[in-house]
C-alpha cells in the first residue's frame, strides 16, 4: 500500500485527486493534509515522515501583488524540504509546475524556483524528484475568475451573465481527469526505478488546443440547447463529453431542477418526450416499489438522466466529499426530470403509495469491466 500525502488536498486539482485514489482503498492509504499545516513546523514534520509520495499541489495562482505569488509559493516549499530533513524523510516529491515556467511572469518565476529546491534537496538527499510542466487544467469545481477561463466562462453562462474576450489566443488545455490519470502513473514510480537521474521532468501534453472564441461558442450552444431546452449534445466526442459535464457541474441544481417536461394528452391518453439528445447511449425503464430507494452511487465521467413518469418520487444528490444533500419531489402527474452531474452520488426512492415509473438515460452502454460506477451512500 502506498502512503500518499497531497498538499492542496481542497483545491481543484487536489480534491479530483484524492476523491480518486480513494476509490482504491486497498491500494493506496491517504494521509491527511491541512493547509494550517504550512503554519505548524510541528505538524508538517509529522506529515511528511508518514508519506512514501507526496503530491505538492498547494499554490497561490493569482494576487494583485504578483510579488506576494512568488514569495508565497517559494516559501511553502521552502518549509517542505525544512521538513525532509529535520525529520531526514525522503518521500517521493510529484511536483505540479505549469508550462508558464519560461513566462516572464511571477507565478512562472515561482514554479521554476520552486523546483530547483526540490531538485538541490533530491540530488543531496538521494530523493526521487519529478517535476510536471503542467499545461492550462479545465473541469468540474474549478474556481471561476481563478483556476481557468473555462471556469469563468462556464460560471457567467450558467448564472446570466455575460462573458468577455480580452485576447483571442489559443489555449493548450487537458482536462482534470486525464491529469490525475498521468500523477497516479507517477505515483507507481520509485526509487528503484529505472530512471537515469534522480530528478526528472516530464511534460505533460495537452489533449485539446481551442481558440478562446471557439471554447466560448461551444459553451453558448450547450447554455442555448441543454441549459435552455435540456438537450444533450453529441457526446462522443472526449473534449465535448468533458466540457459538457464540467458546464452542468456550474448549474444551480437546487433552482434548475426538476426539469418540468411537455404533457400531451388526447383521447388516446399522453405522450410525453423525456430525452432529446444528439448523442447516443442507453435508455432504460424502471419500475420501483413503494418505499424502495434504487441508486447511491455516482460517475467520474458519465452523463444521466433520470425522469420520472408515473407515481412520486425524491431525488437526492450529493457532491462527493461534502455534506449538503440536494433533495427534489418529482410527481409523475407532471412528469420531470433531474440530471445527475459527475461526482455526485445520488439515489432516487418511491415515497408514493403506487409503484414508480421511471426512464433512466445515461450516454455510454454498461460495460461491466469498466461501469465507472462508484456506490456510496447520498
């Protein structure tokens, strides 16, 4: 089992990383890091001696004094490598730098510096060092006005109001799931390795290069056809099933949903449309007894739908890693849908006295050996 410890634990990169590698509990063990830590020599010291891997994460991105950048994410590593060797621990350092290292910019400044101390400590200390040139990371959570121009763009859209281009350049982008996959990798190198070196860089390649104005357009049309009408776009696709599900992660579920559906009814009885989508999938009905709650579990990557038709219903939905539980009644009188975002587990219960009638959609066919399906309790 491998002990990893991940500074920045809470921030975006570092929440998608820990939620996934406890999806292996038997695999990794992960130890707890707080970023009062930085404030505790004590604390720090204690962390890092339980660590085979450390993850370092913790950065300041943005600051109206961009000096206060360099200073600030100089320091921290400074009190790591402190702590390497008060405590004489040689933990695997995975650095995430950033590809702005040879920008003329603080923040660039700052990664650079930062790892010419992990690299100095590693080739005193008979460490294992790797550095990650890291290009411009998307998905969902990310801060927006702070973490990337798809956050911001993806908030201002889902909350009415109006993004703005200052420069149309292109962007090198990866999303935050591909990320986390190439750190795991990293994870499983040690210091038996093969390596030539002790310190090592690799750059990390983007998997999509987009005009800023091009990301905006995409972005419009899924506000225009899912956010306003709750259509799915075609989601085969990577980058569009990526940035599809990091747009719905800025929606307000709690006053977005449930999603009221058309009813039309003749002599004959009702029809009603439940998923429009320019994408394809599986689609599947449900019957559920009263009282019987089906679900609690959530998605890495897969988009779902759940409407209900006939009987009542409640919806739960929670972000994993949090507490708050979002609740929705859905009555098939006035037949609804709620959309499940990535990350949330969720379950849906017949609290009606009649069986429910339930249509569930989800864009990928199940594959038992890879259900991307995580079970845990709303």
């Amino acid at each position: 089992m491998i002990k990893i410890g991940i500074t920045g634990q809470n921030g975006f990169i570092g929440e998608h990383l820990f939620n996934t590698l406890k999806q292996k509990p038997n695999e990794y063990k992960l130890i707890i890091f707080n970023k009062t830590d930085f404030k505790s020599a004590e604390n720090l010291e204690k962390f890092v001696s339980q660590c085979d891997v450390i993850v370092h994460l913790a950065a300041m991105n943005r600051h109206p004094d961009p000096e206060v950048i360099y200073k600030t994410n100089t320091k921290l590593v400074e009190k790591l490598v402190s702590s390497f060797e008060k405590t004489q621990s040689t933990p695997h350092i995975i650095f995430a730098s950033s590809i702005q290292e040879e920008l003329d910019n603080y923040y660039g400044k700052s990664k650079k510096e930062s790892g010419n101390l992990f690299s100095n400590w590693a080739k005193n200390n008979n460490g294992l060092f790797t550095k990650l040139l890291i290009p411009n990371v998307y998905g969902p959570f990310g801060k927006s006005f702070y973490n990337s121009v798809v956050a911001t763009f993806c908030h201002q859209l889902t909350h009415n109001e109006q993004p703005k281009i200052d420069v149309d350049g292109n962007l090198k982008l990866i999303y935050v799931g591909e990320l986390v996959n190439y750190i795991i990798k990293n994870i499983h190198i040690d210091k038996t390795s093969n390596f030539k070196e002790k310190t090592n860089t690799i750059e990390i390649p983007h998997t999509k290069n987009i005009k800023v104005s091009a990301l905006l357009k995409m972005l419009e049309c899924f506000k225009r056809e899912y956010f306003e009408k709750g259509i799915f776009p075609d989601l085969d696709d990577t980058f569009t099933k990526n940035l599809f599900n990091t747009f719905v992660c800025y929606i307000n579920h709690s006053e977005w949903f449930p999603f009221f559906l058309k009813k039309h009814t003749d002599e004959r009885g009702s029809f009603v449309e439940t998923v429009k989508l320019n994408s394809g999938g599986q689609v599947s009905f449900s019957t559920t007894v009263p009282g019987i709650t089906r679900g609690n579990h959530y998605h890495t990557r897969k988009a779902e739908r759940f409407a209900v038709i006939k009987g009542e219903a409640r919806i739960e939905l929670r972000r994993i890693g949090t507490e708050e539980v979002l609740k929705f009644k859905l009555d098939g009188g006035f037949p609804s849908f709620v959309d499940m975002p990535i990350w949330y587990t969720h379950n849906i219960t017949n609290i009606g006295q009649d069986e429910l009638f339930t249509i569930f959609w989800i864009n990928e066919e199940y594959d038992q050996n890879d259900p991307d399906t995580f079970f845990e309790e709303v």
